[in-house]
C-alpha cells in the first residue's frame, strides 16, 4: 500500500509541476515567437523597400532609353512601305528565337548611294553585322545603336527565326510578344514580318 501512494504522491507531484513549468517556459517561448515574428516583419519591409528602389532605378532607367531613342526621328512610312523582304531591309531587323535574338544592323555609310546600295568601296553586305543578344539585353542594344542605322527613322522589323525548331515554337511566339512590348515601351515602331 506504500508503494501505491508513493507512486500516488509522485504522480500528483509531477502533474502539479507541469503548470508551474510552463509558467516558466511561456514567456520565454512567447518572447522568441515575438522576435520571430518581428524578424520576418523586419525583412518583409526591407524586401520591399529594395523593390520599390529597384522599380525607381528601372523606370529611371527606361526613361533614359526613352530619351535617347527619341533623337531618332519617327519613321517615314513611306521609306519602307515597298521591302518585301528581309535582305532589302535597311534598318533593324530583329530575328526571335527561343532562347537569344539576332539583331542585324547595317551601318551607314559615309558616302551613302541611291536606294541603299552602297558603294564599290563599301557594298551594303560588307556594312551589316548581327549581333546576338538575350531577350533581357534587347533595350540596351537598341539604345546603343548608332544612329546612321535608323534610315527610316525608329521603325524595326521583328520576325520569327526561321530557324527556330517547331517544338520551340511557342516560346518563340512568348518572346517575339515580349521583345514587341519592349520596343513599343521604347517609343519604337515595330513592323512584324511576315505581317499578321
């Protein structure tokens, strides 16, 4: 019988210390959710103080573009209305594949010919160069083109690469939408090939 109520008197013992160590423990438990909660709160607003600065420095950063590319006149419709095809293209042509993009240019030359035919010295095949970009890049390397490459004023044909593999062709549908909106926030005309 001694056993049992010894065993008894521990087991009250024991369930009446419980309370008394939570009571002990609670605080400091609450207090380390507190601070959790205070860091999570903590890193949130910096998370989007460093976005809106982001978002300021890009719109910053676009409106500079804006300004730089408004130096190239407006294109002249009827410069242009009669190329048919991309080789006769005297402006940018921007070529749209999955993953890059092909952006020929020709470059000006000093002694410009009739019709954009260059010269015996320099024909207009020896002035065009393609540059491969990556969709993000597209802006930047539309701004530092020079602006002897703009001789129908900002106006840029974009096409589907014709190279593109057909199972890729959804993604290149996705950037040639894409690179589209990205000239036309420029302030550039885009003249899709072939014309939808």
């Amino acid at each position: 019988m001694k056993v049992t109520h010894r065993s008894h008197l521990l087991a009250v013992a024991c369930f009446c210390a419980i309370p008394f160590l939570l009571l002990a423990t609670g605080p400091a438990a609450c207090h380390k959710e507190e601070q959790a909660v205070v860091g999570v709160a903590h890193n949130a607003v910096q998370a989007a103080q460093h976005a809106q600065s982001t978002a300021q420095a890009n719109a910053s950063q676009r409106d500079q573009q804006r300004t730089e590319l408004a130096k190239i006149p407006l294109p002249t419709k009827s410069l242009y209305v009669d190329v048919h095809e991309p080789s006769m293209w005297s402006n940018p042509f921007l070529s749209v594949g999955a993953t890059t993009l092909n952006l020929r240019i020709t470059l000006a030359d000093a002694n410009p010919s009739p019709v954009g035919q260059g010269t015996l010295l320099r024909p207009e095949a020896a002035r065009r160069q393609e540059l491969q970009i990556r969709p993000a890049d597209l802006a930047d390397a539309v701004v530092a083109l020079p602006p002897g490459a703009w001789r129908y004023g900002r106006v840029i044909a974009v096409a589907e690469s014709p190279l593109a593999v057909r199972k890729d062709r959804s993604a290149v549908r996705r950037n040639v939408e894409a690179a589209i909106n990205q000239l036309n926030d420029l302030g550039i005309v885009v003249e899709e090939w072939p014309a939808r």
